[in-house]
C-alpha cells in the first residue's frame, strides 16, 4: 500500500463493534485489536482527540468536528441514530469554529472560540441543558448560557458542567443524584445552574465522571470534589456521598494541573509529572505495590515515579497517561489500555512499546477502545506557547489533553528540523504511520502554571527536570506518612464522633423502648379494664332482666288467677302481694255464699257485684277492725245492685271508702 504524505494522525485501539475505531467494520472474531491509524483523518490537521462509551471525535485545526462509532442516541450529532463506521465531519458546527470538545457515554458538548458551548445526543436528567429532557440529533446552542463565555467543559456519564470566564464561575446540570450537581441537593437540573459553593474559588478546570465531579482552582492547583462516593473515589478518605464540593485534603500542597475521572476512580496529575490515583481497585496501577485495593485517599503510582507525565486520562476500566517523550504508559483490567505483549500485567503500568517514538501527546481513554493523538513536529518551546495561546483553553474532561507544566527547548530526542531519522512504520493494516518526519504541521499544546511568573523554562534543562528518583521517593513517603498520619486523625476523629452518636442512639433507643414498654402495658390493662366492665355490665342487664321476667310471671300468674276467680264468681284464695285481701274477706265471701248472699254462683242468689264499683271501693276489701263490727251473726249482708236495699249497700260503700280500704284492683291506692 502506498504511504501517505502525511505522517502524523489518530492512532486507535480496542473494539470496534460500533465502529468506534474508526477504521471500517471489523470481523466479529477481531475485537481487541492493536494500535493503528484512522486513514481517513490522515489529510486533516487534528488537534484534539475524544472518545467515551462506543464512540470516538476529534477535533480539527481549523474548528471541525468529527464523530464516529454508535449513534443510538445521537451523540454523533449527524441528525440520525445510525451507527458510523469512518470519521464524518459534523457540519451543523462547520461555521462554528469549535475549540474544545468534550464527550459522555450519550452525549456531547462543544464550545466555540466566541465561547458559545453548544450541546447534542441524549438528553435524559437534562444533561444537555435545554429546559428538557428531550434528545438532539443535531448540536444546539445552549441558551441558558448566551451572553457568557464559556472557557471549558466537561460531560459526565449523565451531568455536565462547565467553567464560565469573567467572572469566573462553574456551572452543572442534569442528574443530581448524589450530589454529582454540587449544588447541596440531590434535585435534576435541566438548564445551568451556578455551583454557589465555588463562587468563592478562581476555577481553571473542571471534570466530570461518571457519578463525581471535580475542580482545579488556581490558588495552588487545589483539588475539589463531590458525587457519589462509592469505591472512596472522591479521595476523602470515606465513601460517602458528597452533595457540596469538598477540599481533597491529601493534595491540597501538589499544585494539581489536570485530573479526570471514571465511573468508581480518579486521578490526577501534579505540576512535578506525578500521577495520583484512588478508588476503585484493579485500575488505579498499584498492583507492583502488592495486591491492590480500594483507595479511599489518592496515592502516587510509584510505577511511574522515573517518567514525566503530561496527561492523564480514565476509562470505564483502564487509565492511560502521555510522558514528556511522547511514549504512552496505560494500565487496568480492559483491553482496552493497548498491550499486546502476552508478559503485560493487567494493573501495573506497563509502556505501549508499539507506540514507543511515535511523538503522543494526548490520550483518551473510553469503555472499549482508546484513541491517541500522534504528532511528528517537533517545536521549540516559543512556537509551543504561542500554539497554546492560540488555541485557547484546553479540552476538559476525562477526555482533556493536558500539555507540558513547562515549554523551551525540543523534545527529547529531536535534533532539529534538519535531522535525519530512520522511517519506522506504525502497522495498521492498510496504512503506515511513519516516525521522524518533521515538515507535517502539529501542535503542543502548553500546560498552565500556576505560578505568577508564567511558564515554567527549560523544561527539558536543568529546571522542570523530575527530581532524583531517591529524593522523589523520600518527598513522596513523607508525604505519604503525612497523609496517613492526617487519615488518621480524621479517622480517629470520627470514630470518636460516631461512638458519641451511637451512644446516644443507644439512649434514645432505650427510652423510646421502656416507653413503648409502658404504652403495650397500659394497652393491656385498658383492654382487662375494659373487658371486666362489659362483663359486669351484661351481668347487670341480664340480673336486670331476670328480675323483671320474675315479676312479669308473678304478676301474669296473680292476674290470671284473679280473672279466673271473677270470671267463676268467687274470690277464695286469691292473695296477691299489696291487694289488700286477706282472711276477713274470705270469711265475709263464705258467709254471704252460706246465707244465699252475693257471690252464688248458683244462680238463685243475687249477682256479684259490679267489677267497676269493686273497684272503686266495694264491700268486699273491709279491712280488719271493720270486719269484726260486721261479724257472722251481725254482718251486713252483699247485696245485689238494683235491689230494693241499693240505698243501705250506697250507705256500706261510703262507710268502706271512709275506713281506706284498699282497692282490689293493682295501682289501686287507698279511697
């Protein structure tokens, strides 16, 4: 195959079964392929690589914007959700000149060199800053933001954030989930909203991962994290959530020039070229330190204590970091990190010896798959600043190239424009990559200091220069020791903090269950209370009743005789309890019956007398004394109403009601 004439580009590795390569679709069996150029971006003057999830962008010298790999959700910006198998130019941005670009899982932001940040793909949680949750097939300028300038972003799995100039400020939206906002809740937000908490900082940088976001303030390159704290990748020692961002303690004294962040890890790079790392294992590059673990506070990877790194970047399960020479050192437990050498372990940082001399100066690092920027121009250190000035403000992100803490001088090993070099070819299949070839345009892109006196010179001299390995190592124990000894503390502190909680817990516990206690006790004697009067109550109503059935028998058997006998015409043996009877009437009763007086039944005597005038006081209830006045030989006989002797019985009938006599009749009272 011929070579092209250009002889720097897009080197890419991993899977490709979204076409997230680049380089055409691949055979099923070929998923895990080594490094190898992008052919079609070989004519384009690519400055800015990006990739995340399945899918890879790059960014042009003059603005343009390319994308390829999986467009389900039209994080590829081409108006379709149609997968990509080659690089293709976003033309909706092609007047925009764009230049930064920053990429998620699903989604895509992009700022212009007006500062105008402009945002496509899925829009869920309101990651793109819209108003809505609505997704955008087409990049669409956030209006949230119009008047300001924009100097950098960066896109989260499902946030975004982004740092505004004059006056500085950082704003976030999208999934508030644990805090990942920093804006002390965990509410969504669907357009930007200003993290109140870093108004105070001069914020220079800003990342987002897939659960936590970070920043980089200039007073010192101190660190500030929130989010999620799952795997301690927030490196405050614990793992809990943080909804306000946070002082990462730990480096608050390394000058940090760039981090960035995976889905459960973090890291991030010093002034001096070292690299920190913490969260979750099997990524961090700890492991030739002995087995490694979570990191719940940062910790250098003392593998890569004899190089200067220039950038740094995460993955979903591997990192990657470019050193000063241009070589590309990556580690983690995805195949991602480029390693085809059957001897290369997992999680020790280990050189990608194919892309040893091949002039790298960024990497990114997606789920999959992993893109790098090849650059064969070697500059001197005045052409590098005035490159960097012209581009602005450097990417953001886990996808965020990261240039040199210093310029001045050439590359280490680049011997002037005029030098010759032995061609070495880069495999890729189809094409060549050729190493040593200095008339193709590129750029270094310059690292901010944060010192009052600008950039740092003679990076490759005697000043910028890596310290001794041992004084290295020996500041890095001490800081070590100090950071454990401050860990310590902290931890002692809130152990001490949550055993007086628990303590009152404990108490509290204590109480409210003597107190629960005493309720069921009180329950229990309410309902024995209860029960025990409604027993006495339905013993009462049914003695109640009993009584009353009693008398109703009593009073039914007493009147029922007592018709019987008035209905026979005689009144013998009838007592009933307050009537008044007694043995005087009996004997008045048999003496009349004797004698042929009232009370026969026989027919030849006279009848018995009325009921009515009975009632009303007759002859027959004469109480005792009036008896014996009227006894057998001297008693006035009944007589029979409408007799000739009806005047004697009116005179007897007034002479009983005289002596109050009792009625015969029941409720009867005296006459």
């Amino acid at each position: 195959m011929g070579q092209s004439s250009t002889k720097a580009g897009v080197v890419v590795w991993g899977s490709s079964e979204h076409g997230q390569l680049g380089i055409g679709s691949l055979p099923a069996e070929d998923r895990a392929v080594q490094p190898r150029i992008v052919e079609q971006l070989r004519s384009v003057h690519v400055r800015q690589v990006c990739c995340a999830g399945h899918y890879s962008c790059g960014l042009s010298e003059n603005g343009e914007v390319y994308t390829w790999g999986c467009g389900k959700d039209g994080q590829l910006g081409h108006g379709e959700t149609k997968d990509v198998y080659t690089p293709k130019a976003v033309r909706t941005l092609q007047s925009k000149l764009i230049r930064t670009v920053s990429c998620a899982e699903h989604h895509v932001a992009a700022v212009s060199e007006s500062g105008v940040l402009f945002t496509w793909g899925k829009g869920q949680n309101g990651r793109l800053g819209h108003g809505g949750t609505e997704s955008e097939l087409l990049p669409k300028a956030v209006e949230g933001l119009a008047g300001h300038h924009v100097s950098q972003v960066s896109c989260g799995d499902f946030h975004t954030a982004c740092v505004l100039l004059n006056p500085t400020h950082v704003y976030a939206w999208g999934l508030g989930l644990s805090g990942r906002l920093g804006h002390g809740d965990e509410a969504d937000r669907c357009v930007p909203t200003l993290v109140e908490a870093l108004s105070v900082n001069h914020v220079t940088f800003v990342a987002c991962g897939g659960h936590h976001s970070a920043t980089i303030s200039d007073a010192g390159g101190q660190l500030m994290t929130w989010g999620g704290g799952a795997f301690g990748k927030l490196g405050h020692g614990n793992r809990l959530a943080q909804t306000s961002p946070k002082l990462v303690t730990a480096l608050q004294n390394k000058k940090l020039v760039q981090a960035s962040l995976g889905p459960h890890h973090s890291a991030a790079l010093t002034q001096k070229g070292e690299v920190y790392t913490w969260g979750q294992a099997g990524r961090l590059g700890h492991a030739s330190q002995g087995a490694e673990v979570d990191e719940m506070v940062p910790r250098q990877v003392m593998a890569l204590s004899s190089v200067f790194v220039l950038q740094v970047s995460c993955g979903h399960s591997h990192c990657a970091v470019v050193t000063e020479t241009g070589d590309v050192w990556a580690w983690g437990s995805s195949r991602a990190f480029g390693h085809t050498e059957p001897s290369a372990v997992p999680n020790v940082p280990t050189m990608i010896k194919v892309l040893s001399g091949k002039a790298i100066v960024q990497v990114a690092c997606g789920m999959t798959h992993s893109i790098a920027l090849s650059d064969y121009r070697r500059l001197t250190g005045k052409a590098a600043l005035a490159a960097a000035r012209s581009m602005g403000a450097a990417p953001a992100g886990k996808d965020r190239m990261s240039p040199p803490a210093a310029a001045g001088g050439r590359l280490e090993g680049d011997g002037g424009p005029d030098a010759k070099k032995p061609e070495r070819y880069l495999d890729s299949g189809e094409a060549a990559l050729l190493s040593g070839d200095e008339r193709n345009p590129g750029v270094l892109v310059e690292r901010h200091d944060t010192t009052e006196g600008g950039p740092e010179k003679g990076l490759y001299g005697s000043k910028g220069l890596p310290a001794p390995a041992i004084e290295r190592e020996v500041a890095f124990l001490s800081a070590e020791l100090k950071a454990y000894q401050e860990q310590t503390l902290r931890l002692a502190k809130l152990l001490q903090e949550t055993k007086t909680k628990l303590e009152a817990l404990q108490n509290e516990n204590s109480f409210l269950k003597s107190e629960l206690e005493v309720m069921h006790q009180c329950s229990n004697d309410s309902d024995e209370r209860l029960d025990t009067l409604r027993r006495h109550f339905n013993d009462r109503i049914r003695e109640m009743e009993r009584r009353y059935s009693e008398k109703e028998r009593v009073w039914k058997e007493t009147f029922g005789r007592l018709r019987s006998h008035l209905e026979l015409g005689t009144m013998e043996g009838v007592e009933a309890p307050g009537m008044g009877l007694g043995p005087d009437f009996t004997m008045a009763r048999r003496q009349g019956s004797a004698s042929g007086g009232p009370g026969r039944v026989d027919g030849q005597g006279p009848a018995l007398a009325d009921p009515v005038a009975l009632s009303e006081g007759g002859p027959m209830g004469l109480p005792g004394e009036e008896a014996a006045g009227h006894g057998a030989a001297g008693s006035e006989p009944l007589l029979p109403a409408g007799s000739e002797n009806a005047g004697a019985r009116s005179d007897s009938q007034q002479r009983m009601r005289a002596a109050g006599r009792v009625s015969l009749w029941p409720g009867g009272g005296q006459s």
